[in-house]
C-alpha cells in the first residue's frame, strides 16, 4: 500500500479537494486502485451539525455518514462511492483513542498525543487502504500547514512514512499560492517558499508542488520555485484557475503529473485512458443551447452550501450539451419582492433543494406554487419536497393553516410531520433517516421512465415526512404519489396534468456524476429545453427522459 498526502499552505480555499480528487482520477485513468481519505482537523465528530455558511454543503455518503463535502468531490471525480471512515476528524479521533483508555486498552500507560493520537491516525488511515484493498491511499489534509489543529495529523503522516518504507511509498503534494501583484502584474514566490520552509520545519519535505495563481508560470519562475524549494523543476506544477473543476486532471496530465507520480512511487506504467473524461469534456465545452434554473435557497452567499447541485447541472451539460446557468433567489426576499416573483416565472425550471429551519419558508412555498401554476418544469428536493406538498394542500385542497409540525408545531393541519409509529411505518424518533434506502416506483410514472427501472437506491436525510393522514385527500386531489419506500413512506409525488413537476424525500445530487448525470437533473433539464424551445406546451407530457441510470 502507497500513500500520496496532499497538503496547502498560505491561505485556506486554495482547491485541495479538486487537486486530490483530479490526483485520484489521474491514478485511476492508469488501472491503479485508488480510494480518497479527509482529514478534517475540527474537534466536530461529523459535519452533520455545522452550519452551511461555515463549511459548505453536508454531503451524506450511502452508510449514511454526514461528511465533508470534498468526499462529494472524490466521489465525482473517481465515479465510485467511499464509506465514512474516509473522512477522520479530530473528534473522530480523540473519542476513539478516550474510548480505548476507558477500556483500559493502553494497560495503564499515560495517553499523550504521541503515540497515541499519533497512533490512532494511522490506524485509520491503514485500515481505510486495507478494508478497500487500493493500491494508493490519497489523503488530503485540511486547513494550512501552521494551523495548531492539524498538527498531530501531520506529525502522524511524518512518522507513517518512515514506517511503509519512505519516499517510495509515500509522496507529499504541496497546494501553495504564487499571488501576481503590483501594476506589472509580477507573480510573488515568496508565499511559497515561507509555505514549504514551514512544512519542512515539522520533519516533511514536499515531493511535488501545486502551484495555484492566475497564470500559467513561467519556466524561470518555475526554476526559482524549485531552487528555494528544493523540489525538481518537473514537480513544479502550474494551476491557474480552469473554466470547470473537470478539466483539471487534463491540465496536470499535460505538465506530466501521472507520470512523475508513478515514476516516484514505482507503481505500474500504463497509458492512461481519458477517453470518457475527454468525451464529457468536449460536449460541455461546446454546448450552445442555454436554459435558465431558478434556485430558490436561504444560503445563496456561498454557492458552497448547494455544491452538489450545481455539480449536478454541470454534470448534465458535459452529457446533454445544455449550458445550465443558475440564477439564484433569495427564498427571504421573495416573497417581499414582485421583481423577484415576476423573475421567477420567467424561469425556464424551478429548483428547491433541501435545508432546516423556518427561515424562507414562505418564500419557498410560493416559488412552488409559482412552478405548478405557470407550468414551469420543477424539482423539489427532500425539505423542498415537503414545502411543495404543503402549497399543494393549502392551494388545492384549501387548507389554508396547512405546515410542516417542524416548521409549526401547531399547525392544525401538519401534512408533514415527524412520523409516531404506525403499521408498516417505523417510528423515526429523534434521529434522522440517512443514507442509502430503497425507493420503489409506480409503473408508468414519469420517475419510471426517468430512471428506466421500478427499483433505486438513493442518499436520504430527513427526520420529518409526508403525513400519511391526508394521503387520500391529496391523492384525490391530484398529488400523486409515484415513489414509496418499502414500508410505506412516501418517497416522490408527482402532478400528472403538469409538464415536470416532481418532488421527492432524497438527494439525488448526491449520486451524480460527470460521466453519468443524475436522471431527475437530466430529466429537468431535457423538460426546461422543451418549455424554452416550445417543443410541448404546458400541461402536455413531458417526452420519456432517456438518462443514465442510477446505480446502487
């Protein structure tokens, strides 16, 4: 087992996660058996709690584990589903290594940091290429280096070097900043070289630098990086910014990246196959037609919080040749604004994705009803799913108090509610339900013809669901319901009269992929193309989305 550690240094938001994942892909390209590790050096056991303003999106992997969102990344780019052991945290850590001394693991012996945190770290790390069976370990650290929090990691990575046999086996891959200042527009190294000294000061010596910057270095900048780095010139690898995360691993193909990594690590050379990646690449590159989503949201500042969907639309136009441009609203704002509201029904689809709390609710239930009223293709997304049932009951069925009981606890018509135990319904209690989870689909429904299947798999993470009490009024009413789970629970609603308007209790855009986009991003876009090009009018059916299938 080999191991390739990506590091950053100068400031935070450098793209690590895309250079570890395009690091993984390039591997990968060559028939070499990789898996991705984070590690996240908060005290937070998971990410499950933070808020999305703080940390970007929660992505949810299928074991249910609520992790980091560069594990959405790894995902992506490897096409491939990674367990929850690959994200360690500090908490993670530390409650392990309390929990072993309460046991009386360590017989008595004083439990420092060194070796037992230490310890600990690498365990997870070994246990995380052994239970995968990858022939390469890539770990990326978060934070800089300097930051106190990750110091225990990194010494742990110093010392795990030394033990699976040295640079032969474990490599050092440095993301750094080379700023371009001044009205010339000179491009600094010395953020670099006060980065690496500083990695050095702590026992690591980078083997290879990513250096991030505006434009492409020059071979004497690049000389200099390497003479005050003591890396050769080859390692040093010049990242400017790309038009998408996907042409990345092409960008550091072409500087050599596979090859040095596999000449370093003596790992088998084979001509990498890039022929999907360039097929994707190609079709985004030169789509021409051009739809716009309305994605209404409460986090829209930072485009982070929602970073899977987004992924997902662009997932869609490397394989549809759609360009998806994303037009953002405030869910708060909307309701206060005519602009905004006029706007949104000019919209080609209508996005509401998943989220807690009351803020923008009532902003949220009106994009619905703006959706089903104006024939406006629709995705509602778990919470969206939930706040599009609410406007239907109180729109059509006229139960004009009708909520969510998280939203209003006395609410007197609560059409979505925290489920009490009921025949063939499991009582939820106050954990959340999460991961993966079987979804059966009606015959004929539109889902099944998205999906091509009656039978998926898909990432959930929810705590409060449809009510099963107003069911038949909804149902007569035309809400209906096409995606259930096996004991019951209803999983996805259509309206049949209506050209795309669906809703549905999980996270699709956590399964989507750049060589396979998810079927209801594909299928919402397929239906927004139709509505801008009047290929059907509202209220007609939607022609049968022919996407990829999801894979459990």
């Amino acid at each position: 087992m080999k191991f390739v550690v990506v590091t950053g240094g100068v400031i935070s938001g450098l793209g690590k996660g895309i250079t570890t994942s395009s690091l993984a892909r390039i591997l990968k390209s060559r028939g070499i058996t990789v898996t991705v590790v984070k590690i996240d050096p908060y005290l937070n056991v998971d990410a499950g709690t933070m808020n999305p303003y703080q940390h970007g999106e929660v992505f949810v992997l299928d074991d249910g584990m609520e992790v980091d969102l560069d594990l959405g990344n790894y995902e992506r780019f490897l096409g491939e589903s990674l367990p929850g052991t690959h994200n360690i945290t500090t908490g993670k850590v530390y409650r392990a290594v309390i929990e072993k001394e309460r046991r009386g693991d360590y017989l008595g012996n004083t439990v420092q940091i060194i070796p037992h945190i230490t310890g600990e770290v690498k365990r997870m790390l070994r246990d995380a290429g052994q239970t995968t069976g990858a022939e390469v370990v890539l770990v990326e650290v978060g934070g800089t280096v300097g930051d106190i929090e990750s110091m225990p990691f990194l010494e742990a990575l110093r010392e795990l070097q030394q033990e699976v046999g040295g640079k032969e086996n474990m490599a050092f891959v440095h993301t750094t900043l080379v700023p371009v200042v001044g009205a010339v527009g000179e491009a600094k190294t010395k953020p670099t070289q006060h980065s690496v000294r500083e990695l050095r000061s702590i026992g690591i010596a980078p083997d290879m630098l990513m250096a991030r910057g505006p434009a492409l270095l020059t071979p004497e900048l690049k000389s200099k990086i390497s003479l005050f780095c003591d890396v050769p010139a080859e390692a040093v690898i010049s990242v400017p910014d790309q038009v998408t995360v996907y042409h990345v691993p092409l960008h550091l193909e072409g500087q050599g990246v596979g090859d040095y990594l596999v000449k370093r690590l003596k790992l088998p050379s084979r001509t990498p196959d890039w022929e999907r990646w360039k097929q994707f690449l190609s079709t985004y590159d030169k789509a021409t037609r051009e739809i716009h989503v309305g994605f209404v949201g409460k986090y829209i500042q930072l485009k982070d919080a929602y970073l899977s969907h987004l992924e997902a639309f662009h997932h869609c136009q490397g394989n549809l040749g759609t360009k998806v441009t994303v037009d953002w609203f405030d869910a708060e704002e909307l309701r206060k604004s005519p602009e905004l509201q006029q706007r949104l029904r000019e919209q080609d689809a209508i996005v509401i994705p998943g989220g807690y709390g009351v803020r923008g609710i009532e902003g949220k239930i009106l994009a619905a009803e703006t959706a089903r009223t104006h024939g406006i293709p629709f995705l509602g997304i778990c919470l969206g799913f939930q706040l599009a049932t609410v406007e239907f009951a109180r729109n059509v069925l006229k139960l004009k108090d009708a909520n969510s009981s998280e939203l209003d606890p006395h609410t007197p018509h609560p059409v979505v509610t925290l489920l009490d135990t009921q025949e063939g319904i499991a009582n939820m209690g106050g954990t959340q339900r999460l991961g993966s989870q079987r979804v059966l689909l009606s015959e004929d429904s539109l889902l099944h013809h998205i999906y091509g299947r009656r039978e998926v798999f898909e990432r959930h993470r929810h705590r409060f669901e449809v009510n099963p009490t107003y069911l038949e009024r909804l149902t007569q009413a035309g809400y209906t319901v096409t995606g259930t789970s096996p004991d019951g629970r209803v999983e996805a609603f259509e309206v049949p009269e209506h050209p795309f308007y669906v809703g549905v209790q999980y996270h699709p855009e956590f399964l989507s992929r750049p060589e396979s986009p998810h079927p209801l991003f594909a299928g919402l876009v397929q239906a927004a193309v139709a509505r801008r090009e009047g290929v059907i009018a509202p209220k007609q059916e939607v022609p049968r989305v022919h996407a990829p299938k999801v894979v459990a």
